[in-house]
C-alpha cells in the first residue's frame, strides 16, 4: 500500500494463490478504435519501470527484514554521477 500511493500508474497487489507481489493496470476501450502499438508500447514500458524501480523495496522487506518505510527510502534514492 505505501509503494501504491508513489504510482501515478497501475497498482501492486498479493497474488493470493502464490504469495507474491504482482503489478496490475487496466485499459479499458468501450469503442472506438483498438490501441496502437505505441500504446501498448508505452503501457509495457511504464509498467516494467515501476516494477523495476521498486523491486529493491520488495527485497529489503523481504530478504533483509527492513519496514516498508525504510525499504522505500532505500530504494528511491537517485543516485548521480558515475561510479
């Protein structure tokens, strides 16, 4: 719930059956034309960053035993420069 309020995009939820984080978004298209492919482009790609971007936070609480709190810090620090 804590990442949930950071996305502008989609939502995580508990795949109940496996116990693991899952990514959801829905596009809902009544009528008109279908899609284009640059918007399921664009659909794909937002959601594989988020996932990407908060996927260390799932690891800290997780593997390390962190709190949400300190998880999300963690993984949303930006790093600058080259290492």
């Amino acid at each position: 719930a804590t990442i949930n309020e950071r996305l502008w995009f989609g939502h995580f939820d508990l795949w109940h059956e496996e116990g693991q984080p899952t990514f959801r978004h829905s596009l809902l298209f009544r009528s008109g034309p279908p899609p284009s492919s640059a918007q399921i482009e664009d659909t794909v790609f937002t959601a594989l960053r988020e996932c990407e971007r908060f996927y260390p936070a799932f690891q800290h609480v997780l593997w390390a035993g962190k709190s949400p709190t300190e998880a999300i810090a963690a993984a949303l620090i930006e790093t600058r420069g080259e290492a």
